[in-house]
C-alpha cells in the first residue's frame, strides 16, 4: 500500500472526502476510529477519524481487470 498525504486519489483523482467510496470495515480505536474503505476506482484506502478530523493514511492500486476464462 502507498501511504499518502494528498487530498485526492492518485489513480482517479477523487477527493478522499468525497463520495463514492464503500465502507469495508470500520473499528474503534483508543484516539477515534480506523475505517477501511473502497474508492470509486477500487483502491482500498485507511482512514483515520480523530480529533484532528479525517485522513487517507494509506491506499491500494486500484484491482487490475480479471480476465474471464471463456474469453481466452
């Protein structure tokens, strides 16, 4: 995973902040809460909520495309 600082998504460009993106998984923690997410573009994303707000701490590729068997 590649850890980012930006506001945006390096593989499609969307704001972290901005919708889409699905909820994975979401989990309490001692500072806030660590909620594992899926950008628009399929990258898996680590966001931390705490007092400081919301950020992106770390982010998958987006899946490469699965080719089928009955296409080969």
């Amino acid at each position: 995973m590649t850890s980012t600082s930006g506001g945006r998504c390096p593989h499609c460009g969307w704001p972290d902040g901005a919708e889409p993106f699905q909820v994975v998984s979401g989990h309490s923690t001692a500072a806030g809460r660590t909620v594992w997410t899926r950008c628009g573009c399929g990258s898996l994303q680590v966001r931390v909520e705490d007092g400081r707000g919301m950020r992106v701490v770390s982010r998958s590729r987006p899946p490469e495309p699965q080719s089928s068997w009955a296409s080969r």
